[in-house]
C-alpha cells in the first residue's frame, strides 16, 4: 500500500506546483520598492477557481504525507 500512496503523492506535488505557477504573479519585491500600487481586488473566475483548487491540492498533499507516516503492516 506505500507504493501507490508515495505515486499519488509525487502526483500532487506535481500537480501542486503547476497550479502555482500557474496564479497570477503578485508584486513580489517590486511592491517593497515602489514597483507597483497594490489594491484590494477579488478573485474571479479561473483566477478563483486556480486559487481554490492551490488550495485543495495543498490540503491533499499534507494528509498524504501524513498517510505516508503512518506505520506499514
């Protein structure tokens, strides 16, 4: 049962990645310099979407890990 558990994991955190790079860039250190003003906007659409799914896939990946920790009989 480890084997499938450490793919689905591997998969996630692929997964995970992409959907993080994927978001739209923030300021980033431009903002501490100057580079852009920053205002309160929401989340709509895909945008949204991207952002719930970052959300799920992080959650998923911790309660792997925490599965993959668990002691094999």
């Amino acid at each position: 049962m480890q084997a499938p558990l450490l793919l689905a994991q591997m998969i996630l955190a692929i997964a995970l990645i992409a959907s993080i790079l994927l978001q739209q860039r923030g300021t980033g250190l431009g903002g501490a310099f100057g580079g852009e003003v920053t205002a309160y906007r929401s989340r709509r659409g895909i945008e949204r979407t991207l952002f719930r799914m970052t959300v799920l896939l992080s959650v998923l990946f911790v309660a792997f890990s925490l599965l993959n920790l668990l002691p094999q009989n």
